[in-house]
C-alpha cells in the first residue's frame, strides 16, 4: 500500500486504529471502578464515639396464643464505644398488642397488652465496613411485662439478644435494622420468649 493510500485509510477508518487503545482504557477505567467498589470503606472506631437511634417495631408475644399475639411499638436507645468493637447500651422500648381471641374451642378472649422495658447492656461492633454487623446482649426490666392470659404475673426481669445491621450512609448517620429475642429470667414458665423486629435511625457522634 502506498504512502498515499495508507494516510487516505487511516482517514477513512480513524476508530479501527484506535479501537484497542480505546479497549485497553474502557478495561482499565472498569477495573478501577471494580476495584473502588470491593474496597472496605475506612474504618469509623467505634471508641470515644456515640449514637442514639430511634425506630419503629413489630413485636410478637409468642405464647399468648398459637402464632402469637402481635403489636407494634418503638425504640429508643444511646450506645457508647468502649473500645473500636465493644460498647455500652441502654435504651427503653414500648410495644401495644391489640386484643384477640384463642384458637381454643371455646375461643377464648385475649385482652390487650401493653408492653414497656428497660434495657442497659453491651454491644459487640463489627466496625469495619460501610455495613455494619453487630450482636448485643442486654439485662432489661419490664414496668408492663408481657404474659399469656394463664399467667398470675408480669415478668419483671428479663435478657434479650440482639442481632442487627447499620449502613453508615455517612460520618453522621445511618440506617438500621435488628432482631431480638426477649426471655425471662424470673418468670421463664410464664413468659419464654418476646420477639420483636425493628428498624431505626442513628445518629453519631463524639463524645
């Protein structure tokens, strides 16, 4: 091909020429995006910080009635880091369970509850990602207890486990979701387990 000719194709087809040095930049732009994704975002230590959520739930008494006795309620607690993983919580949650009736033959009528605890406890934080696992476990104490229909008392003293995700949107805040399971602690025959699912809203802070 003559030199003539070589410039008058190189005119005529500009992107053929240029396609793997365009290839090769798409490739290396998508490998840093991909790249930027996987990476961990920076650590957010929990030590020397605070939050204090609010949220909304919905708890079931699981042994007022076959499938339960359900409500819905709130919550709202304050953690404080210890230490980059551990922390101090406490908190109070209230829940309302409309009447019902039983499966029994005769059914038999269920009356309303209202549920309210106190919770203090710790937290373990895996705090290393933008999405943040955590369990806690709390010792909770219950003004308004929940109780079956047979039982004679409210329990009084109680523990629950928590199990639980927050997405730190940003430095300042973030969303949350939880399960926990309540038990009693004296009053185990009557009242096994309250179980509740939530989601809330944070907000940190330095201490």
């Amino acid at each position: 091909m003559s030199h003539n000719k070589m410039i008058k194709h190189h005119r005529l087809h500009p992107l053929k020429h240029r396609r793997p040095a365009i290839l090769r930049a798409l490739v290396l732009l998508a490998a840093m995006g991909l790249a930027m994704l996987l990476r961990p975002a920076p650590a957010q230590a929990s030590e020397g910080y605070a939050q204090t959520w609010g949220g909304l739930m919905l708890a079931n008494s699981n042994d007022s009635k076959p499938g339960g006795q359900w409500g819905a309620g709130a919550q709202f607690g304050f953690a404080a880091g210890i230490t980059d993983f551990w922390s101090i919580v406490g908190g109070v949650e209230t829940s309302y369970h409309l009447a019902t009736t039983s499966d029994d033959d005769p059914p038999e009528d269920i009356p309303g509850m209202q549920v309210l605890g106190l919770f203090a406890g710790f937290r373990y934080n895996v705090d290393i990602f933008k999405y943040v696992p955590y369990v806690g476990l709390a010792i909770e104490n219950f003004p308004l207890g929940p109780r079956p229909p047979s039982a004679t008392t409210a329990s009084r003293i109680g523990a629950k486990l928590s199990v639980g995700l927050d997405w730190r949107v940003n430095r300042d805040y973030s969303f949350g979701a939880l399960v926990e399971l309540h038990s009693a602690l004296d009053a185990p025959a009557d009242f096994p387990i309250y179980s509740t699912v939530g989601v809330n809203l944070s907000y940190h802070f330095r201490l």
